[in-house]
C-alpha cells in the first residue's frame, strides 16, 4: 500500500487557494477563459482527427489559416456563427450545446 502523500492536493483545492472560490470576480473571469481554451483545444483536435491543416479547414470554413490559428492558441474570440461554419462546413460535424446549472 502506498503511503499518501500529505502536501497533494487536489486540483479543485489548489484552485480556489491559487485564484479564488467559485463565484469570486478573479475565479470567474478564470473559468471563463479556461472553457475559450478548450474550445480552441477540441478545434485543434477535431482537425487533426480530420486530417486537415489549418489551411484547410480555414478554407473549408471560409476563413484564413492566421484565424484559425489564433482560435486554437485562445488568442482570439469566435462568433458563434463562425463557430458553427467551423464545425459544420469545415470539420463536417455538428455542434451540440447544452446549458448546465452547478
């Protein structure tokens, strides 16, 4: 049996401690520019699961590649329109959204 590490801490606990409790302005505007990040992160890998450059899917898309770049590295924010063309038209896959109450 292994002995538990006493100084681990969850990442839960480590992020109310380092940013803030849920609900608290600086762990809000957290949350909100960590969902951005995913969203460029499954952009990034629903591309490579198609086998398409950034070129590609921009051209697809009906966008450039410096966009979809941008997208991907969170540095910059997407109409939803424009989200859904990337989904739609340049991935050929569909976008399913779902609002949640914690």
């Amino acid at each position: 049996m292994t002995a538990k590490n006493k100084n681990m801490k969850s990442l839960d606990h480590f992020i109310n401690e380092k940013i803030g409790k849920k609900g608290t302005p600086k762990r809000e505007e957290f949350e909100s520019e960590y969902d951005t990040f995913k969203l460029g992160v499954l952009i990034q890998q629903a591309r490579e699961q198609k086998g398409l450059t950034q070129e590609q899917l921009a051209k697809l898309a009906g966008t450039n590649k410096s966009y979809i770049s941008k997208l991907e590295r969170n540095l910059k924010d997407i109409r939803f329109s424009t989200l859904q063309r990337i989904i739609n038209e340049g991935l050929g896959g569909h976008l399913d959204i779902s609002i949640r109450f914690e």
